[in-house]
C-alpha cells in the first residue's frame, strides 16, 4: 500500500486489492487564511528592504516542500547543484532563495514562490546584476538562473534576471569578446527581447544570433542544449 501525505489529507491506495482511502486534515478557516496570507506577506515586503537574503535558511532540499522541489528537479538539478549554488528555502515567505555572487561577494538575491496568490518573485530593491555560470566559446544570454546554471554545463551563460539589457551588461559583453547566442524563453516576452536584443548587439559588432526553441533552456538535457548551440 502507498500512502501520500498531501496538503489537503493523507490518501492511500492498497495495489493488490485496489481499494484507497482518504483521510483529510482539518481545514483552516477563512480568518486563518487570511492571518497566514498577510503573514507571508509581511515577510516578502520585510525581505526586499535588504540586499541580505532573507533568514533563517534551510540548505537541506530534502527538508523542502514537494512543489519547490519539482520545480527545480524539473530543471535538471539534483541535490548537490542545488547546495553547491547556495539555494534555500525561506520558511516565512515560503520560498526557494537563489543567492548570485560576484566574485565571492554576494550581489543580489532572488526567492521563487509557488502560491498563485502571490508574486512569483521578490528580488531586493536594487539594481540587478549578471548571474554569470560557466565558460567556454560562446556566451549565451538567458532569462532565468536556472537556465543560465543549465546552459553553463556547456559554455559562458549569463543571466540578466528579465528580458533587458543594460547599458553596463553589453560593455562586459563587449570586454568578453565572445559570440553571443540570444536563448530566452519561448512566451511573448522571450520573443520581444530576442528580437530586439539581437539587432542591438550586432550593431555594436557582436556576432549575436538567436536560438529559437519550443521551451525553455532549462527544460533541456546538456546534450540538446549542445545541439541547439553547435548545429
């Protein structure tokens, strides 16, 4: 028999005689709801006043919610990627906290969360840097972090936390030297940036093309995103 604590209840299923069962937890009532909502976000608006990240942390995935622990097992990182890159969970505001570091000083946060009542992301009030993963030939430009941790298992990936360019990312650029491949997601935001990034680069003389994909970077193997890069 198979036994799954899930948030509403635990719920069973015997495989050999094909019965289940479902036992629920006792429910919150709306006045509870509301007091852990505002709870939550007291504690989003507390942790975008401070470029430290948000505490207490909890480095152990095992320890996580099943939710923030798909998402990013989705995106190809096992548990020892996801400690060696300093991500937590952030029980107050109920959130994986990705910290970006430049060179071993941190620069900015950004926490994840996985209730659609709330903003998917909070980030310190402050300029956003470069999450920069990886080397090799190319540079490729991607959207999110996890994409630019995925794509820098086979070259330089940078991630500019959005869709936009600033004028100080395309000087590092330029110092780089390298060709540069536009990689961000599929949606209509992806394609906007795409298109206007790429024009903008080659007329600073960068040898920039775009990579055009079904999903996200992310979503792939390193063997696919090695053939959407050299084929």
């Amino acid at each position: 028999m198979i036994v799954d604590h899930k948030e509403a209840g635990y719920s069973a299923y015997c495989w050999r005689c094909s019965d289940k069962g479902f036992h629920p937890h006792p429910q919150p009532s709306m006045a509870e709801r509301l007091a852990r909502l505002r709870a939550v976000q007291t504690a989003e608006a507390t942790a975008a006043a401070s470029l430290k990240p948000p505490m207490p942390a909890d480095f152990n995935p095992a320890n996580w919610p099943l939710p923030a622990r798909v998402w990013l097992y989705k995106a190809g990182l096992g548990n020892d990627t996801i400690i060696r890159l300093g991500f937590y969970w952030h029980e107050p505001t109920k959130r994986v906290v990705m910290p970006v570091f430049d060179g071993g000083r941190l620069a900015y946060w950004q926490a994840r969360g996985f209730d659609p009542k709330l903003p998917k992301y909070i980030n310190p009030t402050i300029d956003k840097p470069v999450f920069k993963q990886g080397d090799g030939p190319l540079l490729v430009l991607t959207e999110d972090m996890l994409s630019a941790v995925r794509v820098g298992e086979v070259t330089a990936a940078w991630c500019a936390m959005g869709t936009s360019l600033t004028d100080t990312i395309i000087a590092e650029i330029l110092r780089l030297g390298k060709p540069v491949r536009v990689w961000l997601d599929p949606d209509n935001a992806g394609v906007r940036g795409r298109r206007k990034y790429v024009p903008m680069l080659r007329a600073y003389g960068i040898d920039a093309q775009a990579i055009r994909s079904d999903r996200d970077p992310k979503l792939y193997s390193k063997e696919e995103i090695t053939k959407f890069l050299w084929t």
